[in-house]
C-alpha cells in the first residue's frame, strides 16, 4: 500500500535499502507565443524538440520517471475535491533531499514503489491522473470568470499539476522500458510479481484501456470553448501562463506521452489487437483504408491527434480570408506548431523502420474524414461525429486542405531538433492531394481572388517537393481555356483600376523575372493568378531541364504546340494575345529553346494583321521585340526576329502616309507606331555591342513615316535618332580606344552608320530649318558631325556637316546655336577645326564660325544662353581676334556684359592707334571678314519681324557697330548692305505703305547710333553717306510725330518721345557723338530747304508744315543759343518764303515764332552771326518778292522789326528804293495806297533811338 504523506514527515527511507533510478529533467510544452510566419523554426528552447526528445524516443531512450527539483520545492494547496470521484486527497511535499534515489516515487503526493505501483494500483493511479486534469481545466474555466486575469501563485499551481502529471505518464515508460519486457518474456530470473494473465498481455491491455478513457476523459482540444485556444500562448513560457494556456499544454503534453506509450506497448506487442473504440477516441473508424496497411492502435492514437489538431485549425479557417491564407497558419501557438512537426517525424520514423503509414496518407485519412462529415448525405453515424465539427460546417474544402499542406509542408525541413535541415534538396511530397483538390477548384466557378490565393499556395508548396508534371498538366489545362480572361480582381478601389500597359523591354524583363528562384511571398502575392502559374511553371521546367529530365519538357511541349492553332489564335482577345506571348516567353527564357521563341513568331503569322484590331497588334508587336531581347540575352543574331517585324512595319508605314487615311485611322495607326518606336529605342538602349544586326531596323519605312509627322510626332523619332546615335558613337569610341592604330571598324558599326546617313540626316536637315525646330535636332546635328569624324569611310566630309549647319541661314539659328555649343565642346572637332589649312581665309571653316556666331548673337535676343556662352569664348580665344586684342592691350573680353559691343569699341581702338599703312589695311582686311554675310543673316528675320526684344537687340547692335566702326568699314559693301537692310527697307520709299511697327519703334530707339556713325564718315568723299543722310531726314521726318503741331500759337502736342531727327539734333549725349556737329546741322538744314521748303512757281510743297514744325522744334529744344544764331544763316530764306507764300494761318503763325528764335538769337550773338551777312539775306529776298507781294511784305517786316530792330533798320534805304522803282515801273506816279502799307514800318525805323515793345 502507498505510504501517506502525512507520515512521510517521520518515516525517513534508509537511504541503503534506495535503487538508483535514471533521472532526467523534466521535459514539457513551453510556449513561445504567437507562430512567427517569418521564422520557421521558432521553438522556445526548453520545448520538447529542442531538448532532444524525438532524438530518445527513436533511440529507444526514454524519459524516466523522475522526483521534479521544481516538484519537491512547490507548496501544494492541502486537499481538492475531485469532480468525477467524491473523494478528498491529503498532499504535502516533503523536503526530500536530492541526492537521495530511492526504490520510492511520488506520485500526486504519494508515495510508491517504483516497482509495483502500476501493478496494484493502476486504478487508484488513473483517478488522481484524472482528478489532477480536472484541477487544471477547472482553473481555467474559473478564469473566464475573471475575464482572463493571469494570477502568478495560480500559475505556479497549475504548472505543479502539469508537471505531476507529466511525471506520472514518464512513470509509466519508464515502467514499460524497465520491467515489462522480462515479464513478456517470462524470465525466471525476474523478481517481478505480475501475474501469470499480465504475462499473457492482460497487464498492457490493462493499461492501454485506461489511456483510452483517460483520453476520453480529456475529450479533443477542439471541443473546449474558444476562447481557451485564443488565449492560449504566452511568449514568457509556462511559469505565466493563465489557465487557458495550460489547459492546452496540458492536452499537448497528455499526446505526446500517450503516444509514446502506446508506441512501445505496440512495440512491445506486436501480434496483439489492442481493442480501441471510435466512441473512445471519436474518429476513425468509419474511415476505409485504401492502403493495404492494417491500422494498427498507434495508429488510430495518431489519427485522433491528427483530427483534434486539424479541427482546430478548422475553427482558424472558418473565418479567414483569402489575403490571409499566407498569413495565418494552423498553429494557434507554437506547441501546436511543434506537436504538428513531432507528429510528421514520428510517423517519418515509423514509416522507415517499421512501415507504417505516411504522414501524409494519415492526414489525408482526416482531411476524407471531414469530407464525409460535412457532406449533404445526412448520414451521420452516432459516435463518429465531434459536435464542435456538426455544429461548424465546413463550406470550403479545397481551401482548408490547400491551406493545411501549404503550412505543413515547410515543417518536413525541420529535423529532429527543430532545426533546418540545410541538406534536403526537396522534401516528401503530397502532389495528389494538390491535383485532387485543384482539379475540383478548377472544374467549378472560381474567382481571381480564390485562384491567386491558391495559386500562391501551391507556388510555395512545389518549391519544396520534387516537380511533377501532373499537376502543370492539371494547371495548364484550366489557363488555357481562360487565356482571354484578364485575371483581374473585381474591386470598387483603385487597385482594380489600374491597367499597366507595359512594353516590350518591360514584358522581356517580366518573363525574365518568372525564371528567378528568389522571390519571396510578398512580391509574389503581387501577381495575378496567371502570373503565378507561370511562375511555378518555369521553376517546375527549369527543374525537370537541370535534373535531365528533359522528356518531361518534350512532354508538357508537345501538349503546350497542339492546343494552338490558326482558328484559335484568331479567337485571341489582347489579354489573351498577352498571356499566350507571356508563356512563350517565360518558357523559352526557362528552357533555352530557340525553337519554341520561332513557334511563337510562326504562331503570329496565323493572324491577319491587316485585320487585327490596334490592340492586338500592338500585343504583337511588343511580342517580336520582346523575342529579339531574348536573342538579345543569348548574344544570338536578332534577323530572325527582325525578319518577321519589318513587313508589318512597312504595311503600317505605307498606310500612315496614305494620303486617303480620315483622322481616327490615323490615330489609330500612330499609337502602333508609337509602340514600335518605343519597342526599338528600348532595344537600342539595352543592346550591348550593336553587332546582332541591329542595323536592319533603321529601315527606309521609317523615312516614309517622318514625311507625314506632326510635330508632337517627331518627338519620338529624335528621342530615338538620338539613342541610336549615343549609343554608336559610344560603342565606336570604345573600340577605338581599346584597338589603338590597329582600329578598323565592325561590319555592323559601319551598317548602322550608313542606316542612319540614310534615314535620319535628311529629316534632320529638313527640320533643321523649320521656324519650329526641337532643340533636339541641334544635339541630332551634333552627334551626326561627330559620326562623320568617327567613321569618315562611311559618312560625308566634316566640313560639310559643319557648313551646312554652321553657314547655311535657313537653319533655324537656335538649331545651329545649340549645334555650336555641342561641337566646340568636343575636342575632336576643335581639333580638326584648328588644323584646317585656310584657317583665316574667306570661306574657311574659322571664319564661317565667326559669322555663324555674329548670326546667333543677333538673332537669339539680348539674353545670352548656355550654348551662346560656350560658342563666344571658343571664338574670342580663336587667334585673329586675341591678335586685334593684343593691339589694343585688351585680354578677357569674356567678361564683359556686351561682349559684341565690347568688341566693336575694341576695333575702332584698334584701328585709331594703328599708326602704319600697311597695318591699317590689314587690319581692315580683317576685319572685314567678320561681316561679310551679316546682312544675309538678318534679312529673313526683317522681312517679317515678330519678336520686338530681338529686332530692337539687332538695331541696337548693327547701330553700335556704325558708330564706333564706321571709318573702318566705310568703303565695305557689307557695311552699307546691312545699312540699307536696317534702315531703308523697300517699304519706307512707298508713302502709301505704313511701316512696320516693330521696325518703326525700334528705328526710332536706335536711329541716332546710325547717323553718329556715319557722320564721322566725310560726306564730300562718300556719296553714300550723303545720300543716306539724306534719306534719313526725307523718309523719316514725316514717318515719326512732333511734339509741336499746327494751331494755335500755343497749343502744343507731347508725345511720349521726341521725334528721332530732333533727338539727333538736340540730345547732348547724342550730339557729343556726331562730329562736326555744326556741318551735320548745317546739312540738315540744307537738306529741308531744298527738299522741304523750297517753293516751285511761288507754290509751297506739302511737306512744308512738317519741315516748319520740325524746325522749330529743334530750335526750342536746342539748349546752345549761339547753335541756333548760326542756324538762321540757312533757315532765315526758306522761312520768309513760307510766311509770304503760306495761306494757312496756323503755318504763318509757327513760321512767325521760329523767326522770332532765330532772330533773337541773332540778336544775342551779333558778333558770331553779323548783321551784314542777315542783311543781304533780307535785301535779296526783298528784291526777289517785293514786285509781287508788297503788302504782305510790310506785314512780315513790321513782325520782323519787333524781333530784330537794328537789323531792319539797316534794310530802310533798300526798302525805300524798290518803293521807287516800283512806282516808276506802274509809270502811275506815287502810289499812295502802297505807301500807306509800309508806312508804319518807315515811321519806326526812322526812329533810331524809339523802343519796340514786343
């Protein structure tokens, strides 16, 4: 009999009469929280794998029966009531030494003889076994009531009676291991006291009916409440668990240990049916073996703990969603996760050693199981049923069993430690499960959603396992009859919006992508269902190729050629066009066969691209050129590819330039187009070495194209030009520099070159000199000058290139600007410049840079840009012009803000000091080969003038370059062509036409640097500054208003600016400019009265109010009273003559007061302008006018006495003598009536000493 424990305080064991037993620690569930998904092998490290417990149990080493340290040193509460037995157990844990064996072991507080407790008290034993269950599962139903609440004195309790229990199932193998096998044997030598029946096999079924009641006593983990298994983990392990958490390890704990034991009592007897009840252990026996294995009682142990852990991945399921497959596992905790591994190494073991069942196999027997259950048949067997599974149908099977294999799975790279296994290359499969449970999904509707999570499911599963052709097969089968779906997810969100149309490069890249082994579960949740098939199809081919297998290939090739053809390829929709292109391509790109890439281009032909919709044949498009990639990949020759591509480009090219084409069509035809062009520059770029006959694509349809481009249009095509030309240049300068003198170029460098001499020079030319030009031509002109220096055999002479975009004047001059900038930055081609022999000749290569440069700082406006910079100091640094500045001791024009300007100045310096003959006609030689086409230049612009910054900035600087160089060019033709180009437009000689208002602004601002130039130029030797001064004065005083206009005395008009002339004539900073300022005055005067106010037939000219007004506006304006005293020399005449002839009032009254100036001034300054010289200028006009207007006469000297006194008095004896001639030529006597007329004035100027007032 069992000794009590409250004795056990003064019975003390002799420690003599003790037997050493094997002592182990205490193994147990420990929890390590929440399966990381991340991690597979995230055991806690005292759990039962990591302790090596798999490793005894298969060595036949087992755990014994131990007295726990932690066991002896807990305080136990005294007495618990047994919920199943009525009765009351006394506990209390003596402090027993450790080191101390004895023959004795506790058990739930009492002790026993380690040899015969199981033999006299197994049912007394079983009790408290079951009480000890009871104490736990009722702590944590007590804890529901606390909401959970974890109590540490409680945790510590409940973890005592896990540990009792543990300790007593490790008694019982002990027991089996230790002192059953010599009774079965029934050795004599053995102190056992079984029975004779326990030697006849009633001792082990004895004991294996109380595990089987104990097990039911326990009942499934899945039928306790839910929340138990919610809040069952715990990342701190057992010492804090609630009691929710050890009521599941406690389950754990109890399959393990029975599996153990009924492991070794089926190992020990091997002949014996144990009986076993599917009402005891709730499954299983309704099942059928298909096998021809005899399910032995381990086994059905097993298939009860497969069932429990299955149903309570059932109840996980239930509710999960399908973005959750991945992410939610089977395991509520990782003991879960753990008793699921020790399960699948165990029946690996037992497989191998013994031949039993697989682990597959027996979980494919619970998963049929749940099949049978959740059937609509209604045939329920009493018994055979958990009510938990009855009262939770499962509706989606298929998905439950995908979702179990696609977390198992990955647990057989465990080993026996709960480690990976780094040295399996694959992992035993269960590919007919998959193809079962697929082939079912795939028979019925199924959505992209479900599909993509299964899809992702079996991608993963089959990187484990060994390929396998029969589930591609099942695989391809369904994705061929669904190519022309779009495998897009049906969603209200932006994520079931967005359309990526990818290109050729892109798709290419795609298909290479499915070939990489490396993706990981989120990049490839991001593909559709599609997607992933091909993805597990390449790695499932690429496996079967690196095994040798290369029949499965021929196999699944042979089934992939016979499902197309002509009438089925036509049927394709784009999304099924894509993803038959998308296959060919993975699969080839998997398998390196070139044969099934030409199959795919064979297959294109069965379609009418005539017929084909833009969609399609766009999709085709892109397929031929993602097919030259792979060619690409494999270094191969491209023309097969090429072969195929070009007539479809020449039938959609002919139909582009079709002039018949209505606006829709054509639209449609460019978005194919389009797709070429993009396909080609993609293949340009990541062609590595342009030898694969890349050539063949600059074909001449795509000159046809660029004859019917629109501007937006011919974007793509410079982009393109551009890439091919980069990239040739580049390729060509690499080998050059790698090749040395020993460089001679590749056959399809040369190839390519000619294409593109033949079908990109010409439209750049021809777009070159459209007002419109991309700045892009000018980097497509550059690169082509470039190539002609690359590869001279094979391109035009440099110097052409360079003139006709450098020297020809319809090139758009910001085309030629950016051309400049680009070259001279390129030392190849300054290099070559600076070696030309005729360096500084008329017409070398030099000197039409100059005037190339001169053109684009004229014409580009006031605001220099980038590529203007780099072209004026390459041309400041040519050595003509830093020897012009050397004269002048100038360095750096560089850094001046008007460097044309700057320039100018320095030539006229230049020209002043140079004292020599010989070197100032040098000098002039030289210079005046900068400006010989600078007319040229500037004419087009003129003729039809728009942007007023620009006009003004070319006036403004052709002025300063008469001003200040002038003398030096006086006599070049260049000088006066730009001259009359600038001023004297054929439109300014007809007066009916108006000028044009940007030009008549502007010459109005910049007129006055034009006449300081050329009045420093000697009219007497050059007629035609003369001329052109005079031109200036006639055409365009009456084209600008005056401030002072007709009318009255004082009414006057102010404009915003004064009249250019009066400018010229009044502005100190103007007239400070213009040498001899008295000749040049003096030449205008002259100039009006001879053209302005000279009368014919006593008639005033039209122009004469003009002439009158603008002379008294330069005499009011004029600050220098001595200047306007030396005026009236010419003026007095011509002014008389228009107050005498005018009829018009307001004429006669602005006649007066120019006259009373000059008079006064005269007045003022009567040393410098004499009396005398005045006077003979009245008596003359006197004499000449007196016969015919003597009243009007009395009338204009009266005015003239008042402004001038003594100046008239000097006149009286004149007067007095043409009264007598003119009264002795009437021959009537003295006219009384004339001389009444004059008598006022008589009167006055007999009067020397009276005073006119004013």
């Amino acid at each position: 009999m069992p000794q009590s424990n409250g004795s056990f305080g003064t019975h003390r064991v002799s420690t003599t009469t003790i037997t050493t037993l094997p002592i182990r620690p205490l193994v147990m569930f420990v929890c390590n929280g929440e399966v990381n998904p991340n991690c597979l092998d995230d055991f806690h490290p005292e759990s039962y794998l990591s302790k090596g417990t798999l490793k005894d149990f298969f060595q036949h080493t087992q755990v014994s029966a131990s007295t726990s340290p932690q066991l002896q040193t807990q305080q136990k509460p005294v007495g618990f009531l047994d919920d199943d037995d009525d009765v009351c157990m006394n506990e209390v844990n003596p402090p027993v030494d450790r080191n101390t064996c004895s023959n004795w072991i506790w058990l739930f507080g009492f002790k026993y003889s380690v040899r015969t407790a199981l033999d006299f008290h197994p049912e007394r034993l079983f009790l408290l076994f079951r009480q000890s269950i009871n104490h736990v599962v009722n702590n944590a139903e007590r804890d529901t009531l606390r909401m959970g609440e974890v109590n540490s004195h409680q945790s510590r309790e409940l973890l005592s009676q896990r540990e009792q229990i543990k300790t007593f199932l490790d008694y019982i193998n002990y027991y089996l291991q230790k002192y059953v096998p010599s009774s079965l044997r029934n050795d004599p030598s053995s102190d056992c006291n079984i029975p004779e029946e326990t030697n006849n096999h009633v001792f082990l079924q004895q004991l294996f009916h109380n595990i089987q009641l104990s097990l039911q006593h326990i009942g499934p983990i899945s039928e306790l409440p839910r929340h138990f298994l919610q809040n069952s983990t715990c990342r701190h392990g057992s010492k804090g668990g609630s009691g929710f958490y050890h009521t599941l390890h406690m389950h754990l704990d109890i399959y393990w240990s029975t599996m153990e034991l009924v492991f070794r009592i089926v190992d020990l007897c091997p002949d014996h049916n144990f009986e076993i009840t599917s009402e005891m252990l709730h499954c299983g026996s309704h099942l059928v073996p298909t096998d021809e294995i005899e399910p032995d009682a381990f086994q059905r142990i097993v298939n009860f703990i497969l069932w429990d852990l299955s149903a309570i991945a059932c109840q996980r399921f239930s509710n999960l969603a399908f973005s959750d497959y991945t992410k939610v596992s089977p395991f509520t905790c990782t003991c879960v996760k753990e008793m699921w591994t020790m399960l699948i190494q165990v029946l690996k073991h037992r497989q191998r050693s013994r031949g039993g069942r697989a682990f597959w196999y027996s979980l494919y027997e619970v998963i049929n199981g749940h099949k049978l259950i959740s059937s609509a048949t209604g045939d329920k067997t009493a018994g055979t049923i958990p009510n938990f599974y009855s009262k939770n149908e499962l509706k989606n099977i298929p998905g439950f069993c995908i979702w179990m294999i696609f977390h198992l799975a990955p647990l057989y790279k465990l080993n026996n430690f709960g480690k990976l296994d780094t040295g399996q290359r694959y992992v035993e499969s269960n590919y007919e499960e998959i193809v079962s449970q697929m082939k079912g999904l795939l028979a019925g509707q199924v959505s992209e959603e479900e599909l993509q999570c299964y899809m992702l499911c079996s991608v993963q599963i089959c990187r484990l396992w060994k390929a396998d052709l029969t589930f591609l097969n099942v695989l391809w089968n369904y994705f061929f009859r669904k190519l022309n779906n779009t495998f897009k997810v049906n969603t209200s969100g932006l994520s079931g919006m967005v359309i990526k149309v990818k290109t050729a490069r892109e798709l290419f890249e795609e298909c290479l992508e499915l070939n990489n082994k490396d993706f990981d579960l989120a990049t490839l949740s991001k593909g559709n269902s599609f997607h992933l098939f091909l993805y597990l199809t390449c790695q499932q081919l690429k496996a079967f190729v690196n095994d040798g297998n290369n029949s499965a290939w021929r196999n699944f090739k042979g089934r992939l050629l016979s499902k197309f053809h002509q009438r089925g390829m036509q049927e394709l929709t784009e999304p099924g066009l894509t993803h038959f292109t998308k296959l060919f391509l993975s699969l080839t790109l998997c398998t390196h066969d070139e044969q099934l890439l030409r199959s795919l281009f064979d297959f294109y032909n069965m379609i009418d691209f005539r017929l084909a919709d833009t969609k399609r044949q766009c999709v085709i498009i892109k397929g031929i050129y993602a097919g030259m990639s792979i060619f690409m990949h494999w270094n191969h020759d491209c023309s097969a590819a090429i072969d195929r591509i070009i007539p479809l480009l020449n039938y959609i090219s002919s139909k582009f330039a079709s002039d018949s084409i209505d606006v829709h069509k054509r639209r449609d035809l460019w978005d194919v187009l389009k797709v070429y062009i993009d396909c080609l520059q993609d293949l340009i770029d990541s062609s590595p070495e342009f030898t694969l006959s890349e050539y063949k694509l600059i074909s001449k349809d795509i000159n046809l194209i660029l004859t019917v481009c629109h501007n937006f249009e011919i974007c793509s095509m410079v982009v393109l030009f551009s890439a091919v030309l980069s990239k040739l240049l580049s390729l060509v300068k690499t080998q050059q520099e790698t090749e040395g003198d020993i460089f001679i170029p590749n056959d399809h460098h040369e190839q390519m070159a000619q294409s593109m001499w033949v079908t990109a020079f010409p439209f750049v030319e021809s777009e070159a000199k459209s007002p419109k030009a991309l700045p892009e031509i000018a980097d497509l002109a550059a690169q082509f000058l470039c190539l002609s220096l690359t590869l001279p055999d094979w391109s035009p002479s440099f110097s052409s290139v360079f003139s006709k975009f450098v020297c020809d004047i319809s090139i758009n001059v910001s085309v030629t600007c950016r051309f400049l900038g680009h070259v001279l930055a390129e030392p190849s081609v300054t290099e070559n410049l600076e070696t030309s022999e005729d360096q500084f000749l008329k017409g070398s290569l030099q000197i039409k840079l100059i005037h190339s440069w001169l053109r684009c700082c004229l014409l580009l406006g006031p605001v220099p840009s980038r590529q203007l910079e780099v072209v004026t100091k390459y041309v400041l640094d040519l050595p003509i012009i830093k020897r012009i500045c050397s004269v002048v001791n100038k360095t750096d024009l560089t850094s001046e803000c008007e460097v044309l300007i700057e320039l100018f100045k320095m030539f006229a310096k230049a020209h002043e000091i140079t004292v020599s003959w010989e070197d100032k006609m040098k000098l002039k030689e030289d210079i005046k080969l900068f400006f010989e086409d600078i007319s040229i230049s500037i004419q087009p612009l003129l003729d039809n003038p728009s942007n007023m910054s620009v006009v003004k900035h070319i006036y403004s600087t052709i002025g300063n370059l008469v001003k200040f160089c002038a003398p030096l060019l006086f006599n070049v033709p260049s000088l006066q062509q730009v001259i009359d180009c600038l001023l004297f437009p054929h439109s300014l000689f007809n007066p009916s036409k108006p000028l044009n208002p940007i030009i008549k602004s502007v010459v109005h601002d910049t007129l006055h640097l034009f006449v300081s130039g050329l009045s420093k130029i000697s009219s007497r030797y050059a007629p035609y500054v003369q001329r052109r001064l005079k031109d200036i004065v006639l055409q365009y005083l009456p084209r600008f208003p005056l401030k002072r206009s007709g009318g009255e005395q004082t009414n006057f008009t102010f404009q915003l600016k004064p009249h250019p002339l009066v400018h010229l004539l009044t502005d100190r900073l103007v007239t400070n400019s213009i040498c001899n300022m008295r000749n040049f005055r003096n030449f205008i005067w002259a100039t009006l009265q001879e053209n302005v106010l000279k009368a014919e037939g006593l008639k005033l000219p039209e122009s004469t109010t003009i002439g009158v007004q603008f002379i008294g506006e330069v005499i009011d304006m004029t600050e220098s009273t001595e200047d306007v005293a030396k005026d009236t020399l010419l003026l007095l005449r011509p002014l008389l003559e228009c107050y005498l002839l005018t009829k018009t009032p307001q004429l006669r009254q602005s006649t007066t007061q120019v006259l009373n100036l000059l008079l006064k001034a005269c007045y003022q300054y009567s040393t410098e302008v004499p009396c005398k010289e005045l006077l003979e200028i009245l008596n003359q006009f006197l004499t000449d006018y007196f016969a015919n207007f003597p009243a009007s006469l009395s009338q204009l000297w009266n005015k003239l006495f008042l402004f001038y006194p003594d100046l008239l008095q000097e006149n009286r004896p004149v007067l007095l003598l043409l009264l007598e001639k003119l009264e002795l030529k009437r021959g009537t006597g003295t006219d009384n009536h004339l001389r009444q007329h004059w008598l006022t004035y008589l009167n006055k100027t007999d009067k020397t000493q009276e005073t006119v007032s004013l």
